[in-house]
C-alpha cells in the first residue's frame, strides 16, 4: 500500500542526568495515505516522541540514533532524519505538506492575535501574498471546522473562546497550509465527551474532503473505535501491534492490546475491567527491561522466554494483511537462530 510517511527502525535516545534513556527503540510502521492512522499506547509508550522525530522537532536532549523516517513517495522520497531540522527544506515541509496540532490550543495560538490574523499569517507564509485573498481563505477555513460565525470568531482573540473552540480555531490554523500529513497529539484528550465526539467528526469529514492522511495519537482505544482505519498499539518504545481497525477489536493478538481493548467497557470485550487492574503501572522507562518489555506486567508472561527473549514481530497467522503481532505466544516471532542466553537489544 502506498505510505506518505514510512518509519523504519527508528531509535531515539534522550540523555538524562541518570544516563541514556531509549525512548523509541527500533519503531517500524507506515502511515498510509488518505487514511486515519492510530497510535495507542500509555504514556510514555514513545507516541508523542515519535511524531517529534517524524517534524524532526525532538526535543534538545533527544537524539535520532537510528532508523529512517521516508516521506512522500518515489521519485520524490526523501529520508527526513537527513534533513537539518533547521533547514529551508524541514522548515518548508513542516509548514505545507505536514502540520501537527496538540492537546492543548495554546501551544500554537498566540494569545496576543485574533484567531483571523493568525491563520492569515499562515496562509500569507505559505500559500499567497495578497492580504484580501489571505483573509477571505482565513474565514473559508474556519467555516470548514464548523464555527458558527466564522467573520465573527476571526476577531476574537484565543482567550475568548471556549475549549472547542480553540481546538476547531487551532485545526483550521493547521488545516491552513492543506497539509498531505495531518498529525495530532491527543488534540481531545482535555475536552468532554460531546466535544470531543463533535471535534473526532469534525476530522473524519475533513480526511474525507481533503483525502489527507492523518496520524492521530492517542491513549484511548474508545477514539480509536470513532476515528481510526488502522492501528498501531506502542508499549515501552515499540510497536507491539498493528492491524486495521476491525481486526484489532475483533482479533486482538497481544496482550497488551487485549487488556487495553478491556479497560472500555462499551466496547463490548467482555466487561471492563479497568487497565490498573493489569499487575503494575509502566514501568520507569530508565529501568531496562530484559526480554519482552511487558513481561512483568503480561498475565500469560512464560518464565525464561518472554523474561529473557525480545520477541519479534510477525505477520498474524490466518490473519487479514497488514496484521502483525510480536510476542512469543504467536508463530514467527520468537527469533530461532539466537540462543535464549545471547539476546539482548
Ligand atoms: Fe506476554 Fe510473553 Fe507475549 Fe510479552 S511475549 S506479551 S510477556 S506472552
Ligand atoms: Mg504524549
């Protein structure tokens, strides 16, 4: 399938006063294009770290140590891990062709301007000069998320609108540019459920006029069920599933996907059963640990492999295309060719 971004073997490690930490270690999956992407997983999976890496805006003490990011397709791929993160070129594709809105507004609205002076700027930047011109597209794009006045709200300023508001002013800010590659960070996680199901339609009606792609992180499988055509399920800085978005509720592999698809109740996987219930939170991610990172947390952990063996991943077997899985429990994934004893990542 074709991918507007592929992330290949990617390693980021930050550099802590108590030593090397490995946020990200060897994340593989692609975000294919005009499609919904979900990435799921508890805080500190490595989600929000892995969109930084793709905008090549990871924080300073973060380093990519290795892996690639490809962007667009052949003849025009380009490897973004080689581009200065300060360069024309990175600064260019993070302005037109990939843009990224967060869980809060205020990190990309400036208090100071009125939302329409604002997406005006952006759109002068990028697209035309002509001030008239810009306003007018300013106040297109804010009708497109939905405002219900939109010249009105183009004078208001960040502060004077409500929570959802400010997420729907922040989504046409981004949308501004008509990016190829859309890229939330748990953009509803701070809203109640009414806005946040307003705003998760909101951005499935704008991939399917747009035909953008987007990747959307999140830690909720039940956003996962409104929005997502595909899945991947990130634990410790790996991938530890990824499938499309039926096969992933209706055949989950892993574990962990398993007691996450339990902690939402109206799902229907049986009844829920909150995710603290799972033995231990997350553990320190400046503790390594050995062989499966979710073995001391895993209710079918087998002692003296998943403790010891990183596992690997493998396509599901009888599965439909595009699901893999990595944990010892499933055919493929347990690497044959290396003693138990001489594993190590
Ligand atoms: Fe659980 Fe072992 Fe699978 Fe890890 S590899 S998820 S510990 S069964
Ligand atoms: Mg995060």
């Amino acid at each position: 399938a074709d991918a507007v971004v592929s992330v290949q073997n990617l390693h980021v490690e930050f550099k802590t006063p108590l030593g090397k930490v490995n946020a990200l270690n060897g994340v593989n999956f692609d975000v294919p294009r005009g499609r919904v992407l979900g990435i799921v997983g508890e805080s500190g999976c490595g989600k929000s770290v892995t969109a930084r890496a793709i905008l090549q805006i990871v924080e300073k003490a973060g380093t990519i140590s290795k892996g690639r990011i490809l962007f667009r397709s052949q003849p025009d791929a380009v490897d973004l891990t080689s581009l200065d993160p300060q360069g024309r070129e990175m600064r260019s594709i993070r302005g037109k062709e990939i843009s990224m809105i967060f869980q809060e507004p205020m990190t990309s609205l400036n208090p100071v301007y009125t939302i329409g002076d604002q997406i005006e700027e952006a759109v002068r930047l990028h697209q035309t000069r002509d001030k008239d011109e810009a306003r007018r597209r300013a106040v297109e794009v804010l009708r497109r998320v939905g405002m219900p006045n939109p010249e009105q709200v183009a004078r208001t300023y960040p502060h004077q609108l409500s929570g959802g508001m400010r997420q729907r002013a922040m989504i046409a800010m981004a949308l501004s540019c008509t990016p190829t590659l859309l890229i939330a960070d748990e953009p509803t996680t701070a809203l109640d459920v009414t806005t946040e199901a307003q705003i998760l339609q909101l951005m499935r009606d704008l991939q399917a006029e747009s035909g953008m792609s987007i990747m959307f992180i999140t830690h909720s499988m039940g956003v996962v069920a409104q929005l997502c055509d595909d899945v991947v399920v990130m634990y410790l800085g790996r991938v530890v599933e990824r499938a499309p978005v039926d096969d992933l509720f209706y055949n989950p592999k892993h574990p962990y996907t398993i007691s996450l698809l339990r902690s939402i109740p109206r799902i229907g996987v049986g009844r829920g059963q909150p995710l603290e219930s799972m033995k231990g939170g997350v553990p320190d991610p400046y503790s390594t640990v050995p062989g499966c990172p979710f073995h001391p947390r895993c209710p079918s952990a087998m002692k003296g492999v998943c403790d010891t063996v990183v596992p690997i991943e493998a396509p599901v077997e009888g599965g439909v295309d595009g699901h893999g899985v990595r944990c010892h429990l499933y055919p493929g994934c347990t690497p044959l060719d290396v003693a138990v004893d001489t594993v190590s990542e």
